[in-house]
C-alpha cells in the first residue's frame, strides 16, 4: 500500500469517525455527562479518532520534527494542531476524574469546549481539502 493510499484511508476513516465524535460531544455536552454508556461510548469514538489524528500527522511528516514542521505550515493548521494536543491532555485527565468519581466535572466541561473548537477546525481543514477525497476518473489509456 503507498503512502498516499494510506492516507486516503486515514481521512477517509476519519471523515467517517468525525461526526460520530461530534454527535457523541453534543449528547455529552446537553446531557452533562450523565451516564456510564454514553462517557463510554465517547471514549471509545474518540480514542481512534485521535489516535488516527496521529498517523494522519505522520503519513505527512513520519516522526521528523513535528514542531519544526508545524512551525511552517498555514496558521489554522497550527491552530488545529494546538487545539488537538489540549483536547487529549484534558480528555485524558477528564477521563481520570470521570472513572474515579463518576461524575461530570468542570474539567469535563472544559474539555468539551476545547474540544468543539478543536472539530470546528478539522471541519474546515477537511472542506479545504474537499477535492483530496473526490476520486480521479481513470483513463483508458494510462
């Protein structure tokens, strides 16, 4: 498999987990995280989702300085990527204090909101870069 279709893959799957993830944050957000399967559930959309956010970042830049490379690229990019790395933090440490005491937390509610910004900007990187996943008719004669 190349890289580029390894990438195709990725966005593609994460198009696909994107508004699963999103619709799971709404529910959490209007509902403050009252029950045990809808948290789960989130965790277990949104853990690939993130962890595919890195191979996306890889497939592009394999493990060469990242920050370097971040550092060049346009600003809503930088901002995506920001926004990604404290939505994690908080997720993970929102997912601490929710398995240790059960309940919704402040932390929790900041989390969301970062995390809302964080799928309004790879909303608009995706749309950016609408045309990556339109497939290329083929010709007969190549």
């Amino acid at each position: 498999m190349t890289k580029g279709q390894k990438l195709k893959m990725c966005d593609w799957t994460l198009a696909i987990l994107l508004p699963i993830v999103l619709a799971s944050s709404i529910q959490l957000e209007t509902t403050s995280s009252r029950g045990f399967s809808p948290v789960i559930f989130h965790i277990i959309v949104a853990l690939p989702f993130m962890c595919l956010v890195i191979w996306h970042i890889y497939l592009h830049f394999q493990w060469k300085k990242w920050f370097t490379k971040f550092s060049k690229l346009k600003v809503p990019t930088r901002i995506l990527w920001w926004l990604y790395i404290l939505t994690f933090i908080s997720g993970v440490a929102t997912s601490i204090h929710w398995f240790s005491e059960n309940e919704h937390s402040p932390l929790g509610g900041i989390h969301g909101k970062i995390g809302f910004v964080m799928i309004a900007f790879a909303i608009g990187h995706t749309i950016r870069r609408i045309k990556f996943f339109k497939t290329k008719k083929q010709s007969r004669f190549a």
